[in-house]
C-alpha cells in the first residue's frame, strides 16, 4: 500500500499542527484528503461540459 501526494501532504500538516509549528483550523489541515475527490468532480464536471457543448454543435 502506498501513500499518494495528498496522503503525505495531510500527514505533514497534521504532524505541523500538533507540535505547534502552524496555527491553521482543523478544516485547513485536513483538506488535502479533499483533494482526490476535488479533482474527480472538476474532471467529472469538465466532461459535463464538453459532452453538452458538443451535442448542441450537432
């Protein structure tokens, strides 16, 4: 099992906030697990958006 970008990244900020080094809200430390699941919905809504613009060129 491996731990990807986001993974890591909410690791770090968590170790930072319990010893004191940032001063950022819970929400903000933890939103690098938002990550994956931000980027599927953008991708997601992206292709939405082609889909619909191609079929009204049709």
């Amino acid at each position: 099992m491996k731990i990807g970008f986001f993974g890591l990244l909410t690791i770090v900020f968590v170790t930072l906030k319990l010893i004191g080094v940032i001063d950022w809200s819970w929400v903000w430390v933890l939103a690098p697990l938002w990550g994956g699941f931000v980027l599927f919905f953008m991708i997601v809504f992206a292709l939405m958006v082609f889909e619909i613009a191609y079929l009204k060129g049709k």
